[in-house]
C-alpha cells in the first residue's frame, strides 16, 4: 500500500523545522506471518546530507541519486527533491533518505538481492518524487537499470 501520508509527513516536518534523519515516514509494507510484523518495509525520512566515503561492509555503492548504498536486506537511496510542496508553498530543495529493509534472507545470489532491494527503494522513492511534485523526477532515472557500482 502506497501513501500519501508518507509525502504529507515529510512536507510537514521540514516546515515546522523540525525533520531528522531518524524521524521516518512509513511509506509501505508487507505483513507475512506474525500480525504487525513487517517482512519488508520502505520508509523516508529527511537528511542533512549524504554519505560519503567509505560504506559499510554489508553495503556496495550505487551511481543513483545523490548516493545508493545496497545490501542483501537493506538498500538505501539519497535524492534531492527542489519542489513548491515545502516551505509552505514558497519551495526548497531537500534532501530524502529513502530505505527497504527486509527480515528474511535472500534466497538468491548477493547481486541478485543487491539489485532487487535497490530496484525497490529506487521505485518507492520514484513514486514520492512524484506525490512530492519535485522538479526533473528528483534527478532520478525515468526507469531502474542497474547502475554502475562506484
């Protein structure tokens, strides 16, 4: 399930000054086995800035947005969003952390599972680019290809 609650959250947070890293917005998830545990979840939160250097182990580096680190359980996707819907109408560009984690391990190779969690922070946070209204597609591509691993 998709929500617009998710932008809405976002937009409200940095207008009142009050965004942090560590404040996300749930954006969707998906429920298997134990009731109102998530098997995987995609959330977003506002960031000062992107991380630079070196990554942690678990993750390899994307060409993506502003910086994509993937994991085999966890990816995690920077873009900057210059949109009208922030600063009450005047408009800013901010920076959006977006993340999938997944509790079960993959059953597939680690590139394969790479790719998959990539391709799923990378469509999520296409979708609230656009909830979002933010200019040129957030600087995201049109569609997912793998990107080149810096």
């Amino acid at each position: 399930m998709i929500r617009r609650g998710a932008a809405d959250g976002l937009v409200a947070q940095y207008d009142a000054a009050t965004a942090s890293e560590y404040d996300y917005e749930e954006f969707c998830g998906v429920h298997r086995g134990e009731a109102g545990v998530p098997a995987a979840r995609v959330r977003f939160s506002l960031a000062e800035e992107a991380p630079e250097g070196e990554a942690a182990r678990i993750f390899k580096r994307y060409r993506m947005g502003k910086a994509a680190l993937a994991g085999v359980k966890v990816s995690v996707l920077y873009f900057e969003c210059s949109s009208t819907t922030f600063s009450l109408g005047a408009g800013a560009t901010v920076l959006v952390r977006g993340e999938f984690r997944a509790t079960n391990e993959p059953s597939e190779s680690e590139d394969a599972a790479r790719e998959d969690t990539l391709r799923v922070v990378y469509e999520a946070s296409s979708a609230l680019s656009g909830l979002l209204d933010c200019e040129s597609h957030a600087g995201l591509p049109s569609s997912f290809t793998m990107p080149a691993e810096v």
